[in-house]
C-alpha cells in the first residue's frame, strides 16, 4: 500500500553488464541528453570497465554520475583481468556495483569477499551499490527474509555507521533479474522495509532512515511509477531497460 515517501533524492542507475562498445555509447548519451532532466534524483550509469574514463568525458557537465559493476579489493598487484579500487576512482567514478547475483552466481563470490570489497571501495571514497537478494527457490521457501537478513549483516560486517553512510542496498530478487517478471510494487516494499528495519538494528534508526535502499529485476518504464512510489524504495537499478536511452529516461522521469 502508498504510504508517505521517506525523503531522499531517488538514486536511478543504469547496469549495463556486458553490452556496448564506444559507437553505441555515443549514441545512447547524445539521444539521453535530449530527454534528461537532473532535478532532485541521482543518475548513474555503470558501463563496462573499458568505457569508463570514456564516458567519464562524454558526460561531463550533464549532471549525471558514473560507476563501476565490480573492482577486486586489492589496490594492485598481480591479479589479472582484474581492476582495483584505484582505477576505478581513477577512470572518474564515484560509485561502484558490489555482490551483483551475476557476480555471485557465475563468479563464485560470497558474502566475505563482498565485504572485502565494501571495505576497500569505502577506503577509496567510492559509494558501494551492495547488491543482495534471495533466488526462486529460497523464496518459495519461505527464507527470503533470512537470506536478506543474513546477506546484508555478513556484506557490512566491520563497516561503522559513519562509513555506512556512504552505502546504497540495490535489493534484486534473483528471481526478477532480466526475467521481465519484477517483484510487485509491494513485495518489493516489504523486502525494503525488512532491509531498513535491519540496517536500523545495526546502525540505529536515524542512520537507517537515510541509507537509500534501491529495487533491481525487470524494471522497466511501465512499472517504475509504481515501485518508486512505494515509502522504502528509492530509486532503482537497471539492467535490459537501460540501454534504450528513451527506456532509460522514461525510467529516470518516473523518479
Ligand atoms: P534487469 O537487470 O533490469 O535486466 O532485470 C537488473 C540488474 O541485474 O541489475
């Protein structure tokens, strides 16, 4: 059900995974240009890693921020493939995606390595979007309340409250990423609502009531308006509909 909206600037960002080279980069931000409007919300767009001091150029001036989908935890060293905290900073971003499922799911990641990561992003003055999220099947269990529950404590373990400060919870079923099937508007709320209560028990109710709690899985423009009007949920992650600019703008106007 509606209810009053905690205030707070929504925070609406764009994952692109691994789609996009330079050309199609180029036109998104020429086309999203057109259409955006940076009053009272946070854009940010999360390309692929090789397009980050790029797009770091191409949007400056337009109000709109830029962020990793992952980084290892070390500053350097020999870990192939692999970018640091460092770099991240360095290619121009203020914000980093941490504990993706994707990552959890085909990566082999966990709770202790997201916390690592939380840690080191924090260290560097980088805003973690922490992903966390139950599957189908602990859903059906009955478990989702516990998972998060648990996700949420191991992800912040030794993070203290002025440093959670810093941090963005993207709530993403697994079960609604890229299914075109997302949480109901209230199912979603109840899922934030259980996020803050626990961010609260952990931090205090004053910290929790201003960490941004933001919905990820199949949002797209006919059913943003909905969800971010929901009083727990503010803003929202986006994968499939943000690499249509118009999808992607629809999504942002609807904050
Ligand atoms: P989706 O992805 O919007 O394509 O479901 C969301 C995400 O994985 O962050």
């Amino acid at each position: 059900m509606k209810s009053t909206r905690i205030k707070m600037n929504p925070l609406i960002a764009a994952n692109w995974k691994m789609n996009k080279g330079i050309k199609e980069a180029d036109s998104f931000i020429k086309e999203f240009r057109g259409y955006f409007k940076a009053n009272n919300k946070e854009v940010v767009i999360c390309p692929p890693s090789t397009l980050l001091p790029y797009i770091s150029g191409l949007i400056k001036n337009m109000g709109i921020k830029l962020g990793a989908q992952n980084m290892h935890f070390e500053d350097k060293g020999a870990f192939t493939g692999e970018i640091s905290p460092l770099m991240v900073k360095d290619a121009g971003c203020e914000y980093v995606i941490l504990g993706h499922s994707e990552r959890r799911q085909h990566f082999n990641e966990n709770d202790e390595l997201i916390n690592k990561k939380v840690k080191a992003a924090l260290n560097h003055g980088l805003k973690p979007i922490l992903c966390i999220g139950e599957t189908l099947e602990q859903r059906e269990s009955n478990i989702t309340i516990k998972i998060i529950k648990s996700q949420l404590t191991e992800c912040l373990k030794n993070i203290n409250e002025n440093e959670v400060r810093a941090i963005v919870v993207a709530y993403e079923p697994v079960w609604a990423i890229g299914t075109g099937k997302n949480a109901t508007p209230e199912q979603a709320q109840e899922v934030h609502a259980c996020i803050r209560k626990q961010l609260g028990e952990l931090y205090g109710n004053a910290i929790a009531s201003k960490i941004r709690i933001i919905y990820g899985g199949s949002v797209k423009p006919e059913n943003s308006k909905e969800l971010l009007s929901m009083k727990d949920i503010n803003g929202a992650l986006v994968g499939g509909a943000s690499l249509d600019a118009k999808s992607f703008a629809d999504i942002c106007s609807s904050a």
